[in-house]
C-alpha cells in the first residue's frame, strides 16, 4: 500500500473545506487557501517503544504521521538530524537548557529536505513528470536533489542574490534553473507565468501543496523524542513563508493528541528586522500580516516580503503564547558566528535570528530559569561561508 491508511485527505486551513486523499494536490479548490493533510489519528497506534525499535532515522520512521508509505518514499535518507545540548549559551540566557535542532545536516544541508521529500513523492504518485518553485535557492537546491532520485525533471525560478551554492547545485543535481534579477517577489512572479504554460508542472513550493510542510513537521516529532516526549517550553524558528511554524504546531498537535507528548512549546517567529511582516503583524496586534514594501536584510533565505503562511504562522505564535522578533543583521551574523566559534555548531546566516531573538527574549525578560529552550538551525553555515566570514573580517578577526 503506498498511501498511510490512516490519511483521509486535507483540510483547509482557510475555509475548512475537506479534499480527498485521492485528490489532493495543490490549494484548496474552493478558495485557494492552504491545505493541511488529515488524519483519522483513532486509527494510528504509534507508541514510544515502537518508535525506538525502529532501526532507520531518517523521517520516515514516524510514516504513521506521513501521507505516504515508507516503501512509495522519495528519500535520501533526510531527517535524524540531532538536537544538540548548547550548556554555555544556556548559563548565558539564565534557563535550563538551550538545544539546537540542527538541519544543517540533512543531505543538501537543509530542513528542506524533509519537505521535499514528501512534495516529490506526492508528484511522483501523480504521475507528474516536472516538479516547479519559486525559491530564495535552498529548497530549490533540494528540490533538484529530490527531483533526480524521483527520475523527475525540475524547475527552480530563484533571484539572482541567491547564493553561488545553491544555484550551482541546482545544476549539478541536472535542474532546469533561471536567475531571475530582483529579489524572490521577481522570481515568484516569474515561476508563476511559467507554470499558467506548463499544465505538466506540478508545484513543490512550501504551501503550495500540503505536502512540502507535512515533512517540515517531523523535525518537531524528533525534538519531542529526542527530549523522551517532554514538550519544550519555546521554540524559536527563523521564519520566512512561515510554513515550518505552522508544521511545529500541527506536529504538536497530532502528538498531543496520540498521547505521545502533552501539549505544544510556546512557538516563537525570528526575522531580519530588513524583512520581518511576521513580527510587525504580531507587535501591532493585527489578525493579519501586509506585505514588507522594501525587504533589505544579509539573510537572503528569509526575505520573503509577502508569505504565503504568514497568517499560519501569526495564528501559531498566538495560540501556543509564543511570540515574534526581528533581528538586526548584525546581530543575526553574530549569533551565527558565535555558535560556531564556542559551540563548533556550524548555522546559516539566516538561522543566526534564531541565535539572536532569544538573546532579545532574555534581555526583555520573557524566559524562565526552568525552561528549554530549542533553536532551529535551518539550513548548513557551509552555504553561507562568504557571508560568516565577511562578518568576522568586519570586527577584525
């Protein structure tokens, strides 16, 4: 059987219209908002010690959560990634522990992969022969990768800033690519006058089908089994479409609900204070967030002006009593660069705000002696060696 028993189809997350399993593709038919795969979560009988005899630690050990079977899977072995313990940067921020939820060490070096994974499986169960994105360039490079073990063609529209790295191995995984000048909002619009002519491409981004963000959700399930199904009490996220805050929530749900971990973390959203919609919905109280008119930040990953899970992820930090920070570039690179050099934990740039809105949530107060507190490393500091390095030079090291 290649679908999960349990997968009834989706629902949206918009106007709670539900879709069939058998037809679930891109956004809701009725209204075209965002899609979340369903469950009949009765039917899944998931216990820890089933989990731990499991002897693969990629993500799809936990397929009872996951649309598809392990054996219909795309997968180069993506997830299992580690949570690692940083005692240093928790003696600093006055809680009990700091973890770091490294994606970095997923096959292209991004969570990405996780979603991508699922996404290309999804098309290839379709019968598609393309897949298609917009992409500031990291899942687009894992697009590719995935594409090419699905025997798939791909497209990436990515902006010209993306870095050397992704597009690069955009064309070494044997991707269509096209630069696009400007920033994502240029390529995004590109992407979307190529797919109204190519009927054939069936669309990857994040949001654009439930299935990129169904994988995103797994790397919530190792946090919780990782820390013996103790919920943390805050995640903090770098946030850019928003789609993995909206993953972790609804990761923490199922598990809440499968009586495997109690309750969700506080969910927290960090962005470059150059490009931070998310964060200025949130601090101005408005139930929607508006587009970012002039988006100016180093963390080319993140800047997305106009996110498509941007009110996901506004209902996610709400609900859960999280919250919202935008970093200064600055301090985005020094939480990176700081990590690196008394942790040896290697973070993009773009995962420094991370790094540097729990610094902020520290300095305002709004952490406890007895928390834990997870960081997600989004993506490998590898990628973003010239960008590190020119911080470092900067302070004269």
């Amino acid at each position: 059987m290649e679908t999960n028993p349990a997968f009834t189809g989706a629902r949206c997350t918009a106007c709670d219209a539900t879709v069939d399993g058998d037809d679930v593709a891109g956004r809701c038919p009725s209204c075209g908002g965002v899609l979340d795969a369903a469950y009949e979560l009765d039917a899944v009988d998931l216990e820890p010690t089933t989990l731990a005899a499991r002897t693969t630690r990629s993500q799809w050990r936990y397929h009872e959560l996951l649309p598809f079977s392990p054996e219909a899977a795309v997968t180069t072995m993506e997830g299992g990634t580690p949570l690692v313990p940083v005692p240093s940067l928790a003696e600093e921020l006055g809680v009990a522990a700091v973890y770091v939820k490294d994606e970095g060490r997923n096959p292209t070096g991004t969570i990405d992969d996780r979603g991508q994974s699922v996404a290309v499986t999804a098309a290839k169960r379709a019968g598609a022969s393309d897949v298609a994105l917009a992409s500031t360039g990291d899942d687009g490079q894992s697009a590719a990768a995935y594409a090419a073990r699905a025997g798939l063609d791909s497209h990436t529209f990515v902006p010209s800033r993306a870095t050397f790295t992704n597009k690069a191995m955009v064309n070494v995984h044997g991707g269509d690519m096209s630069v696009v000048e400007g920033r994502i909002d240029a390529a995004a619009s590109a992407f979307a006058d190529a797919v109204a002519e190519h009927d054939e491409w069936h669309p990857v981004q994040a949001l654009s089908t439930p299935y990129p963000h169904e994988g995103l959700k797994t790397a919530y399930v190792e946090i919780a089994e990782a820390l013996d199904w103790e919920t943390p009490d805050r995640v903090i996220h770098p946030t850019g479409r928003g789609a993995g805050l909206h993953a972790f929530r609804k990761a923490a749900r199922e598990l809440d609900a499968l009586g495997l971990a109690s309750g969700t973390p506080k969910l927290y959203a960090a962005q470059a204070e150059g490009c931070a919609p998310i964060v200025r919905a949130f601090e101005e109280g408005r139930e929607a967030y508006e587009p970012w008119d002039a988006p100016d930040t180093i963390c080319g990953r993140i800047e997305i002006p106009d996110p498509a899970g941007g009110n996901l992820a506004l209902d996610a930090i709400r609900e859960t009593g999280g919250g919202a920070v935008a970093a200064p570039d600055p301090e985005t690179l020094e939480g990176a660069t700081s990590l690196a050099g008394t942790a040896g934990l290697e973070l993009s740039a773009s995962s420094g705000t991370a790094v540097a809105a729990a610094y902020a949530l520290a300095e305002r107060g709004e952490l406890d002696a007895d928390d834990t507190l997870v960081l997600v490393n989004a993506g490998a500091g590898s990628k973003d060696d010239d960008v590190l390095r020119s911080h470092l030079m900067s302070k004269g090291i």
